[in-house]
C-alpha cells in the first residue's frame, strides 16, 4: 500500500518533500522553498505511522534511500544537494512556477 499512497500524494500535490522532522538536510529544504516563496506538501516520515513503508516504496520507485526526498510536478527531483544546486543554477524557480507552486511574479 506504501508505494500507491506515495505516487498519490505526489500525483495531487505540485510539490511534495518527503522528510524527517530532525533530519538537518530536510530542514535546509523546506527552508529554501519557503525562502522562494513556495507552497509544498512536506510527509514526515518520522510521525508517520507507514513511514518506514513509504521510505522504503520510495527507494524502490526513485532509486534514492535518503530524505529529503523531493518531487516537483510529479517528477522526482532529488535530495537536499540536488534541490540546491537546482536553486543555484536558477532552474528551481522556473520548474516551481511551472508545477504551480509559486505565483508568477506580476510585472
């Protein structure tokens, strides 16, 4: 059932992050899509009663093991080195705008 739920709430949310609520990188996450405006779905994995079920079909899905673990449209975008390097590139905003998940800015 883990892995149907996860593609669920990835499939109906333009962001999700698949975190811990200790985890430091997961932190650094949520913190730069907030700094960017952003509006994402963050699933601790930690608080979750199926969350080590869900760490694991994401595994199998991804290829990642670790959180974060961050999907941005529906396609899975990566852990916290990932998500920055996209940010620093200047390719995060665009995608988030893309997927919905941050207001075009108003010229």
């Amino acid at each position: 059932m883990a892995l149907p739920k996860a593609k669920e709430i990835v499939s109906s949310n333009p962001v999700v992050v698949f975190s811990k609520s200790y985890c430091p990188f997961c932190v650094n996450v949520k913190e730069l899509l907030n700094q960017v405006g952003a509006s994402f779905k963050a699933i601790e994995l930690d608080t979750e009663a199926d969350g080590v079920e869900i760490q694991a079909a994401l595994a199998e899905w991804t290829a990642q093991k670790t959180v974060p673990n961050v999907f941005i449209g529906g396609k899975h975008i990566g852990g916290c080195d990932a998500t920055t390097a996209m940010h620093q590139s200047g390719k995060l905003v665009p995608l988030l705008t893309e997927a919905g998940a941050v207001a075009k800015a108003s010229a």
